[in-house]
C-alpha cells in the first residue's frame, strides 16, 4: 500500500501524464520561472552577489525556508559595485528622482 505521499506523487504523475504538449510546456517554464524566482529578482536589482544566490538558488527550491530566505538576500542584498560607484550608497531609482 502507498503512502500518502507517494499516492499524491502518483496522483501528479497521472494528472501530469493526461497533459498536452502545451500544458506541459507553460507548466514546467513556470515551475522553473518561480524555483529561480530569487535569481531572477538579484538580476532585476543588479545584486552584487548574483553569481552565489544563482549557485545557491539550486538546492535551496528543495527547502522553502532556504527558498525563502534566499528570495529576501536577493531583494536586500548589496548592489553590484559597478552601480554602486554610479550612484553612490542609493538605489538607482532615488538617484533619477534627485536629479543625478
């Protein structure tokens, strides 16, 4: 007899069987938009440490608390030194509100 976790796998497995090409196609390109949804986001906010949230970003969608806290290092997480020394300590949007 299975347990519940492996007849909910089952179950998935089935639903995922039953698919078309195209259901197939937009699920697996948002499942993996959203498990390097933290890699995409120090991307959009130029971080400086985007080569190790990227490498870390791999095992860390198998834990959602890694997953988590890795999606808050990338939101707050330093800008590249390239921007920084463009703008200074503030964000590039506050610099284009000042005038710089």
């Amino acid at each position: 007899m299975l347990s519940s976790l492996e007849q909910k796998f089952a179950d998935f497995l089935d639903l995922f069987a039953q698919m078309d090409t195209l259901q197939a196609v937009i699920f697996v390109v948002f499942f993996f938009a959203v498990w390097f949804l933290p890699s995409l986001l120090a991307i959009f906010f130029n971080r400086g440490n985007l080569g190790k949230i990227a490498i870390a970003n791999v095992p860390a969608g198998l834990s959602w608390i890694a997953w988590v806290a890795l999606l808050v290092w990338a939101s707050t997480g330093k800008m590249s030194s390239k921007l920084t020394k463009k703008y200074g300590s503030q964000s590039p949007e506050a610099a284009l509100k000042a005038g710089n």
